[in-house]
C-alpha cells in the first residue's frame, strides 16, 4: 500500500458505520512536534514521573513537576492538529462520531475543532491549570512565566496547590468523564484505536469493553499493540495512522449514500 491510499476495509467499515467510537494515544499527534511518552525515545526514558501522593506532600515533588511541564510547554502550546485529528473532525461534521476518547493531554482535538459535547479527555489537559481545592480554571501561560522567573510553583487566591490539569501517576482518573466513555461504548456501532499501544489501563478497557458487545473493533498503529492479538480484534492495520486514516476517511465519506 502507497501512502496516502485508503484501506479498503477500514473504507467500508467507516462507510456503514454511524456512531463511531474513536480511541487515540500519542502516535496520532508525533507529527506535531509532540514527544511520545512510552515509545523507544519517550520522554519516561530520561525523566521520572512524579507521583501525585509525593506532588501533594513535597514541595521539591511540585518543582519537579512544574520543571517538567516547563520544559514542555512552548512543544504544545505551538503544537496544531495533524490530518488524523481534521479526519475524526470531518467524521463528526457528517454526524457519524459518538465519541472520541483521547489518552492525550496535548488538546489538538479541541483545536482541531471536535465539540467539548463529543469528547473525553481521560488523562486531562495541559492546556489549562487547576486548583486541587476548589477546582478554577486558569490558561497555562502566567503560570509558566510566574515559576520561571520565581522557581516557586504556582498557587491560586484560594490557597490551594495549582497544577496542569493532567491525571498524574497515581492520581485517580475523573469519574463523569470515565462514566461519559463507558456510556459511548453502549452506544457505539464501530471502534477504531489509533495512536495508541493500548497499554494504559483502566482506559484501554475502553474499547474492549465496546468490542465485547460484538462490535467491530479496528486498531491502526506503528508497532505492536497490547490488543493485537485479543479475539474481538476485527481489523488490525500496521503502520503509520497519518498515511492510513485520513484518507481511508475522505474516502468513506465519498462513498457515502447521496455523496
């Protein structure tokens, strides 16, 4: 297959399904300039997680934290959305996306323009900061500027400890928005992974949990996935999801009844 050639099967699974369930991991935004965390050159290679039992006891935990987020930032606050995130937005303009469960934090979905009401961000998002007591809301950037200049990390009028808001290591993830995920995949009639090694859990039961339904279940990535070989598989494509998705969508929505 030539590049930027749609996969006939995933073309016909796209174009007869109307309730898409699409899952995505890091390799989907690689081409926007974002590091992956887990692959061979992953950014947990050279640096250590910090755990949030040691970010909310420690403030040497909370500089390490903020150093890393730093050295990240201007990475994804200049980061734009790749032809896999414009494709899952074309998906849903032709009404035919129930929801995209992203384990990213990058926020290129939102600025590709998939709607807040069509989209789970399990692991949360850098793209804003939070107080872990009374839950504000804050953009990123006087924060990065503040802990620079100050190397002290960021608190908010109330008090409370400030942190991107990500799920961190040990951190538990957010209730509603596992709650939203799980209620899609009663709902969806096609799972498609991209992006991911399916290795995270809870939110790589996700798709499984769709797929046990009987649903079909699609995964596309470079390099092995924790799901490969999982008998509700349906369609297993290897390779480069910018190369394999976006024109197997221009395709399906082509192909569509009336089109």
């Amino acid at each position: 297959m030539t590049p930027s050639e749609p996969a006939p099967q995933l073309v016909e699974h796209l174009a007869t399904a109307r309730q898409i369930l699409l899952f995505t991991g890091a390799g989907i935004s690689t081409t926007s300039g974002i590091p992956d965390f887990r692959g061979p050159d992953g950014v947990w290679k050279r640096r250590q997680p910090v755990y949030f039992d040691d970010f909310l006891r420690s403030e040497a935990s909370r500089i390490e934290h903020w150093d890393f987020k730093l050295e990240g930032w201007p990475a994804l606050r200049n980061a734009r959305p790749t032809p896999v995130h414009e494709a899952i937005v074309q998906l849903e303009q032709d009404e035919r996306v129930e929801m995209v469960v992203t384990q990213n934090i990058d926020g290129l979905h939102s600025r590709a323009g998939t709607t807040p009401a069509r989209l789970v961000e399990i692991h949360g998002t850098n793209t804003h900061v939070e107080c872990l007591t009374c839950g504000d809301r804050s953009e990123p950037d006087p924060h990065f500027e503040a802990f620079a200049d100050t190397r002290i990390p960021p608190r908010c009028t109330c008090g409370g400890l400030l942190k991107p808001a990500t799920i961190s290591f040990g951190q538990n993830l957010i209730d509603s928005d596992m709650q939203r995920a799980l209620n899609a995949t009663e709902r969806a009639d096609l799972v498609v992974a991209l992006g991911s090694t399916l290795s995270v859990y809870p939110a790589a039961n996700i798709p499984l949990t769709a797929a046990e339904r009987g649903v079909p279940y699609v995964i596309i990535n470079q390099g092995e996935t924790d799901h490969d070989r999982l008998p509700g598989v349906t369609l297993r494509l290897e390779g480069d999801v910018q190369e394999l998705f976006p024109p197997s969508v221009t395709k399906a929505l082509g192909d569509r009844p009336g089109a």
